[in-house]
C-alpha cells in the first residue's frame, strides 16, 4: 500500500481536512457538492458549453423535440433550449451571488447593532424588519417593478430587501445571547469598546452558522428570480432566464413539454444541490446536529 505523502498527512490533520474528509464521506453532501459544481462551473464556462448562441434565431424547426443536434430540442422561436438553459445559469448565480452577499452584510449590520445597541434602537429596527417582512414578495416586486421597471438589477433589490430581515433577526438573537456572557463583560470591564466586542468576539460566533443557512437559502433566491421572471417582472428578454424559458414554454405547453420540463430541470437540481451540501455542512460545522452523535 503506498505511503501517503507528508504533505497529504499534514491536510488531512488541519481542521479543513477533516471537514472536507466528512463531507466526501457522506453521500447526500458529496452529491450536492458534485451538482452545486455542475451547476457553478457550467455557468463560469456557459459561453464555451453552449453548442449554439443562446440569442439567435435559427431557420430551423421550431419547438421541435430533443435530438442530437439539439439536446433539449427548441423554442418558439427556433432557439436551442439547452444553450439558453446553460446561459440562464450566469443570470441566476450573478442574482444569487449578489442578493446573498448584499443580504448578509446588511443583516449582519443591522442585526448587531440591534442586538447590542440601546433598546429604543433595537425596537426601531424591529418595527422596520416587522414592515418589511409584512409585505408579500410578489406583491412587493409589482410596486418596485411599478417604480424602476422590470430588470436584473430590479430583482436583485426586491430580493435582497425581502432578506436582510431574516439575516438580521437570527444575528440579533444571537448576539443578545452573547453580549451577556462572561468573557464580553470581562472585556467590557478591561475597557474594550463595542467595536471590538462586536467585531473580535461576537461577529465570529455569529457568522458561521449564518453562512450556512445562506448556502441553504441559495435556491430559494433563484427560484424568486425564476417567478418574477416568470411573471414578467425580472430579466427582460431575450436575456436568458430559467424563469423566461418557462414563460416562453408555457405559453406553448400544448405544442411541446419540452421548454417547460428544460426550464425547470436546473431549478430542481440548484435546489437539491445546495440543500444536501448545506444540510452536511451543518452537520459538520454543528455538533449539536451531527449525525454521527
């Protein structure tokens, strides 16, 4: 049996080794890590897998079924389905990437500062949170779309908007668990201002869990962008959309599935991927939730 090499020793001794070795040891991770990679690498390299322009109007036939020259058959309009499938998955990790990332440092903001500022202060951001979340997201997209049209950027705001609450509410629980712990008045009592309380001692306890949950709450962002698409509400065509692929194949379901079944596949697997690979890094990352206990 051949002898790992040093090198490989001291990585699986790191604690990132070792989380990496339980995520391949369990299955449903390992498959939501190799689906969460499909789907990401196919959309960094979508403009070299696509077989075809996912914009041009061919002469050929149109909602014609899969075939060898078109994997996913076309649309109305003689497009090929599979190329628009692959290009419509920059449209929706760039809303994904950016809601998410937007979302957390929002959240991650406002929530401390609720959780550990003055009670008047954490009352107002409750009341603001409250307002915010009491509006439905799709009734709440038709009056931002009403303001500044329909667009990526119009859905990335409604999106991140709708978010930031969520985030917001889970920090500031924790941190009002936290600020009243015995290592934070032993820094307050050696003269650590809140700066340092909130960005040395409380912030790294409250993020890790936080990431996690956002990984979980990838598919449910894409799956907003696909509805509001969807509805006319989002990416405008001809910019290809899961959501406009679905569109453009409902409108035509009694001529041909296809459009809607290759519209909604990549939903489906961006939404198992990221829910299996976020459940293992929970149970990783979580002893109170590890399996294996």
């Amino acid at each position: 049996m051949a002898e790992v090499p040093a090198a490989g020793r001291r990585f699986r001794e790191t604690a990132l080794g070792q989380h990496l070795g339980q995520l391949l040891r369990d299955q449903l991770g390992l498959l939501g890590l190799v689906l969460v990679l499909l789907v990401v690498l196919s959309a960094l390299f979508a403009g070299w897998i696509a077989p075809y322009d996912p914009l041009k109007i061919y002469a050929g036939p149109r909602l014609a079924p899969p075939s060898w020259e078109h994997w996913f058959g076309t649309d109305h309009l003689g497009r090929d389905i599979l190329s628009r499938v692959i290009a419509g998955g920059q449209v929706a990790l760039q809303v994904a990437a950016a809601t998410i990332a937007a979302a957390l440092t929002l959240g991650i903001a406002l929530g401390l500062l609720a959780g550990y500022g003055p009670e008047w202060l954490d009352n107002l951001l409750l009341l603001l949170f409250d307002a915010v979340r009491s509006f439905p997201v799709i009734i709440f997209a038709l009056a931002v779309v009403t303001l500044l049209g329909p667009s990526l950027y119009t859905v990335i705001l409604v999106v991140t908007i709708s978010s930031v609450p969520i985030y917001a509410r889970i920090v500031r629980t924790q941190t009002q668990a936290m600020k009243h712990n015995e290592f934070i008045l032993a820094e307050r009592a050696m003269g650590a201002g809140p700066l340092r309380i909130l960005g040395v001692h409380i912030l790294p306890n409250v993020v890790g869990p936080l990431l996690i949950l956002a990984s979980m709450d990838v598919p449910l962002v894409i799956a907003v962008e696909a509805g509001l698409s969807f509805l006319g509400m989002g990416v405008r065509p001809p910019t290809p959309s899961w959501g406009t692929i679905l569109n453009d194949g409902y409108n035509y379901i009694r001529n041909s599935p296809w459009p809607v079944i290759a519209g909604g596949i990549p939903i489906v697997v961006v939404t198992l991927g990221f829910t299996f690979l976020g459940e293992a890094l929970r149970d990783i990352f979580d002893p109170k939730l590890r399996k294996d206990l």
